[in-house]
C-alpha cells in the first residue's frame, strides 16, 4: 500500500496494492509533485485504471471525476474514490461465501469455465460469492466486494490477466520465472479477506462530491459539468503496433459483474471465452492518431494532462504536436520507469505532457 498525508491534521490515507496492466501507482510521488505545481479543482480522470491516479487527486483536495469503460472498474472508483465513508464488516465475510436457503445458485462459472482459470473448487465458490455480492443492497458494500473478488481473482492468474486457457501453469511441476505459487494456492476467501482489509482502509472523505463513471470517453458530455482538468492515460501501444486490450485481458472481471447474463455475452469461439469485443478507438494502433486528435479536440477546454512513454505509436514528440494543435502552452516532464508487467528488461522514459 502506498501512504499518504491528506494535509497536517488528518489522518493518513493509503492506496491498495493492485497488480493492473499500465497502474501508475508506483508514479504516484513523481506525478504528484508535479500536479502541485498547477492550479485545478475539478478533475475528470478519463481512463481511470485501479484509480489510483484518481486516489492522488482525493488526497490533494480535489473534487474528482473518476471515469473507465470497463464495469468492474468502475465499481473500484465508486468503492475507492466516490465512496466517503462505508466500509465492509470483515466479520460479515464468512457469510459471503456461504450458500444462502433462500437463493437459488446458478453454476454458470462451474460450467463454462471448467478447466480454464481456476479449479472446479474454486469455479464453485466464485459462483457463490459472486451471487452473493451481486445482492448487497448498499452500492459501496457492494463494490468494495467487488474490488475484493476482483484482487482474489488476478492474484490467482499466471500473469494476472485473462488472455489464455492456461490453469495448467498453476500446476506444471517446473521451474518458474515468473508468478507466485504460494498465492496461487492460497483459497480465494483468505486473499478477498486481504483485499477486503486494504480496500477498507483506503476509504475516506475529502469533503468533496467525488463520482465514478463508466463510459466510453468519447460519449461523456462535456457540457454537463465543470471541469478544470482531464488527466489521460489511455491504452498504450508499442513501436511495434503491440496494445493492450483492456476488455479482453479483464473479460473474467467483466462477466463477473454482469453474472446473469454473462452467456449470452461470450464468443463460444474462443478457447478461454473471452466476452464478444465492444467497439474501442483505442484498440487499433492505425487509429491512435485519431484517437489523440479526437481526444484533444473534445476536451480541448480544458487543461490536458497526458501520461505518456517511449517508445510507442504515436511517439511522444507526435502526441505534443497534436496537444499543440489545441493548447498554446506545452510543458513535459519526464521520469525514467520500468512497468512491473512488461517482459523487457529495458528501462522507458515516461512523461507527463501538460497543455494549458
Ligand atoms: C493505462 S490504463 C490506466 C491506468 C490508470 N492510470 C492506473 O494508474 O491504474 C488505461 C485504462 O483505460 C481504460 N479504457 C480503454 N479504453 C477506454 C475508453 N474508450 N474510454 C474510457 N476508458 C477506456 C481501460 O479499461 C484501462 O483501465
């Protein structure tokens, strides 16, 4: 977790540990002192990821528009950034993963997902506790057990994502350079219990009315509120055309959040089952061009941040060009990063353009 201070006379705040493709959280120091220096109050955060940009923002004081396509992350924001005060009892946890009289328990997980990701023990108890969470009634309790079913889940996949058929690797009895044997066989409610805790204690007020979103950038509506800044971190392609396809890699998460209907949405081509693909401008590295131009143009009254990196399509000098097309004034900050995830050795430039 990462510790911060709010101001002199509140308490400290922290940020879970999250393992996400593309998670600025280890950023944060850097990219916080550099936002110090600019004046904003009200801040869209347009590709929120685990939030944990969104999160820095709460701490400085700001009101704070939490906003990414993905379902399952946009139940973390309104569990960590829109949530001011509701925590989940850890005692009532136990009662989570029980099977309940009065539910009748659809097998869907057992059933479609048999020998993909997990074992047939574990498929049995997410079907439990999904069908569980999915009747909280309080929507915070409900994403902060999301967020906490969500944790478990990536914690027991080699890799942390959900792009192959691959439980066999759990399993192979080979030497390893990669992952955590010993998390991988640790029961899913000890790790939600774990992520639960952590999830709690990042729960705070800012005394602002803080929102989660979960829309498409490119269908929010500018004019429906005040903004000062929109920060953008959108997928990222390699120099060799290489993206990430967050829909795909977190299908599993996805499903999740909509159980009942989760059948009738997945490609039955597909060895591991991912979900039918959903539109995405930021799925084609021939249109990223367009995506940033689109992007810039829409949000163009506003103070635009970028996080950005070497060496990839569009280079950075090409995304200052395009920003420049809007903006008068440019500033770039840079830092030297290495990404977790990413399987080459060498170092990247990350920055943070700035149009204003
Ligand atoms: C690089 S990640 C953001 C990481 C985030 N800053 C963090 O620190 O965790 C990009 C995010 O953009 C989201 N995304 C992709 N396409 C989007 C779109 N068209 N509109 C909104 N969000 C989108 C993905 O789901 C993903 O979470």
């Amino acid at each position: 977790m990462i510790n911060y201070n709010l101001n002199e006379d509140t308490a400290k705040i922290k940020f879970p540990s999250t393992r996400y493709q593309g998670s600025k959280l280890k950023l944060l120091p850097w990219l916080k002192s550099v936002f110090m220096e600019i004046e904003f109050d009200i801040v869209l955060d347009a590709f929120g990821g685990t939030g944990a940009i969104a999160y820095l923002f709460k701490s400085l004081g700001k009101r704070v528009i939490y906003n990414d396509y993905l379902v399952s992350n946009y139940y973390i924001g309104k569990a960590l950034i829109e949530n001011k005060s509701v925590k989940y009892d850890v005692k009532k946890i136990k009662g989570l993963f029980q099977i309940k009289a009065e539910i009748s328990y659809k097998d869907f997980i057992q059933n479609i997902f048999k020998g993909i990701y997990y074992t047939d023990e574990e498929n049995k108890t997410l079907d439990i506790v999904v069908q569980n969470i999915m009747r909280l009634e309080n929507i915070y309790e409900k994403s902060l057990c999301y967020f906490a079913l969500f944790q478990a889940c990536l914690q027991k996949r080699p890799f942390n994502l959900f792009h192959r058929k691959n439980l066999n690797l759990r399993f192979n009895d080979v030497k390893r350079s990669f992952g955590n044997k010993r998390t991988w066989d640790t029961p899913i409610q000890q790790l939600f219990i774990q992520a639960l805790e952590q999830g709690n204690e990042s729960v705070f007020d800012n005394r602002r009315e803080n929102q989660a979103l979960n829309l498409n950038i490119f269908d929010f509506k500018t004019t429906s509120d005040r903004i000062d800044l929109i920060y953008c971190d959108p997928p990222y392609f390699s120099n060799k055309g290489v993206g990430v396809d967050y829909h795909s890699y977190y299908h599993f998460l996805e499903g999740l959040c909509h159980y009942d209907h989760w059948p009738d949405l997945i490609d039955y081509q597909t060895k591991h089952r991912r979900l039918i693909p959903v539109k995405n401008q930021w799925n084609d590295p021939k249109n990223v061009v367009l995506a940033f131009d689109q992007l810039f143009n829409k949000f163009q009254d506003f103070i635009i941040a970028v996080s950005y990196r070497n060496p990839g399509i569009p280079s950075i000098r090409e995304v200052i060009d395009i920003l420049a097309s809007y903006k008068k004034n440019i500033s770039v900050s840079r830092t030297p990063y290495k990404y977790v995830l990413t399987t080459k050795k060498n170092q990247t430039n990350e920055v943070l353009i700035i149009g204003q």
